[in-house]
C-alpha cells in the first residue's frame, strides 16, 4: 500500500498515552532544564535504550522519562508537539490518555498538568480544528482507594475529561479490583475504557465488560482465546483499541506477520489501529498502518475501513461521526 494514501486518509486515534510520546529529544530538554540526571549521556543513548522483554520492562523506562515533567509548561510542550503530530499525518480527532497518578505522587498536581494539557488542545483547536478528548487513567498496580483519590482531585477539571481508563502492569490487576471506582465514574458521567487482554487473560476482558462497564478495550487482542467472548464483543460492537507496534515491541506477537488484526476485522469486530506510546514503540499511527500494510496482505478497503473504524468507536457525537464514516 502507498504511504501516501495512507497519510492521506483522515483518521482517529484513540489510544495514544500522552506520557508515551514524550521523545528522546524532549526528555533530554526537559532533564537539563530541571536539572534531572538521566542514566544516559546523550539522546542517541535514551534511543538505544528503548528494548524491552514485555510490558513491565518498558513500563520501569516510561515512568522514568515521565519524571522529568515538571511544570505547567512542560505538559503544554508535551500535549502540543503531539497534536502537531497528528496535523502532519491527518489525524483529526484524539482521545488522549494522561497518568495523573505518574505526576501527583511525585508532588506534581492536576492544577500543572491540566493547564498545559488544555491550553495546547486549545490552539490545536483554534489553529487547525483539530477535536481531541482527554481519558484519565488510573495505574492499576497502585489501590483502589488511590484510584478514587484521583478521581475526586480531578474535580475541578471534570468538564474537560471525556472518559476514564485503567492502564499500567496487566496480569495480577484484574479489573475486579477497580469495580467501585468505575461505578463511581460511570454515576458521573464519564465514559469508561480498561486496557484489558494485552497480556492478561480473556477473563479479565471479561472482567472490564462485566464489572467495569467500559464502552471500549484497550487492546483485546487476546479475546480470540475465547469464542465465546469474541462472539459478544462483535455483538455488541465493542470496539478494540489495537496497537501493533506496541504488541511487536513489547512482544505480545513475535511477528508482524502473526498479527491478528485483519481476522478480527474480517470476523465482523470493531478494531482500530492506533499507536500506544509512538515515543518508545517506534512509529507514529501512520506508521502503525505501514507495518500492517507491510506484513499482512491488507487490501485498500482493510484500510479504508480500520479510519472508518476509529471514528465508529470514537466518543464524538454521532452527529460528527456521520461526516468521516
Ligand atoms: C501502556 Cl502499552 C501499555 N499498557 C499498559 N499500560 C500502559 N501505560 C502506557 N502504555
Ligand atoms: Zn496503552
């Protein structure tokens, strides 16, 4: 397929970790300018140092590169060179997840992060007319309680958040854990997504469509496990933010090639490409379609319909749905 038809196409991405496209260059900026010392001499170092063996072996290094986020200013570079980003490679509407749990327990508040954040979507907004939604995930290797401690300190910015996740080490944090804290957000209104079948179990994207109530996995792609699951998930449309680069990096697949996002597709499931972290897994989303397009024999209208996908699952109104579907 032409690289040119693929960043031509108009898309959505809607699993991108805000904290995950924070780049070499950026972090190394953001280091001497805090005065942080990095275990690294040189940008080409941090670069080089992205291998990892599975998802906690990146976690450890994206934890750390998000440490050097310190003030208000900073989380607005951070948001505005991603959507500059999705300009270039004709992404017109993101639902951006933040970690608020990486920044306050190291005594950094929503009232930095969140100013930043929306002060770069506004200009997105008024510059180009990009639409971008903001997700609040909780880390589910820390407690329920503290999950809903962030979901009360974000109450002053509540107008501004879209929807709720749940992200950070799968397997040993079912989402059973994080019930009451879902419910709680759902009472208020938002919508809710839990990565959910990356590494863990189909059982626990059982869990997140059960327990948790959430209007979109993270992943999934391990639901062709279950037949069962599989045929309720294409039942009810819900949809499956896949990322196949990140499964590549972190080893979810050993190969491109043994990705199952076009069986999923072909089987009738809403799934959508979509890049995770582009800073550490190696591409931006029209890259996460190249490498598709590469290894799998994806025909023009595979592709056509994973963009047409990611507005379907998206939470815009259906009214603005309609113009990209
Ligand atoms: C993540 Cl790929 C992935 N999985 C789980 N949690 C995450 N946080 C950032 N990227
Ligand atoms: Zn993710």
């Amino acid at each position: 397929m032409n690289t040119e038809t693929i960043s031509q196409l108009p898309k959505a991405e809607l699993h991108l970790h805000i904290e995950g496209s924070l780049e070499p260059e950026l972090l190394w900026q953001l280091a001497s300018k805090h005065q942080v010392s990095l275990p690294y001499q040189s940008v080409e170092e941090i670069r080089a140092a992205y291998q990892f063996e599975d998802l906690q072996s990146f976690l450890d290094i994206y934890y750390q590169g998000a440490s050097v986020l310190r003030d208000e200013e900073d989380f607005y570079q951070l948001m505005w060179r991603y959507l500059c980003r999705c300009r270039e490679q004709n992404i017109v509407h993101a639902e951006i997840m933040f970690d608020p749990q990486t920044h306050t327990e190291r005594g950094v508040g929503f009232e930095v992060f969140m100013p930043g954040f929306l002060r770069a979507i506004k200009d997105a907004e008024s510059q180009w007319g990009m639409s971008a939604m903001l997700i609040m995930s909780f880390l589910r290797h820390l407690s329920e309680e503290e999950a809903m401690d962030t979901l009360e300190f974000a109450k002053p910015y509540y107008a501004h958040i879209t929807a709720v996740g749940l992200d950070s080490s799968e397997v040993g944090n079912p989402p059973s854990k994080f019930e009451r804290v879902f419910a709680r957000a759902r009472e208020l209104g938002f919508k809710c997504v839990a990565h959910a079948g990356e590494e863990g179990p189909p059982e626990y994207i059982w869990q997140a469509i059960k327990l948790l109530g959430v209007d979109r996995i993270d992943h999934g792609v391990r639901c062709e496990e279950d037949t069962e699951l599989m045929a309720y998930i294409k039942m009810r449309q819900l949809p499956l933010t896949v990322c196949p680069l990140s499964n590549l990096k972190l080893r979810v697949i050993s190969a491109m090639q043994q990705h199952n996002i076009l069986r999923l597709l072909e089987e009738g499931l809403l799934v959508t490409v979509n890049s995770d972290d582009p800073a550490y897994f190696g591409g931006q989303l029209n890259a996460n379609y190249q490498a598709l397009c590469d290894a799998l024999d994806m025909t023009e209208v595979q592709l056509r319909q994973l963009a047409i996908n990611s507005f379907k699952a998206s939470f815009l109104d259906d009214s603005i749905k309609q113009k990209w579907i």
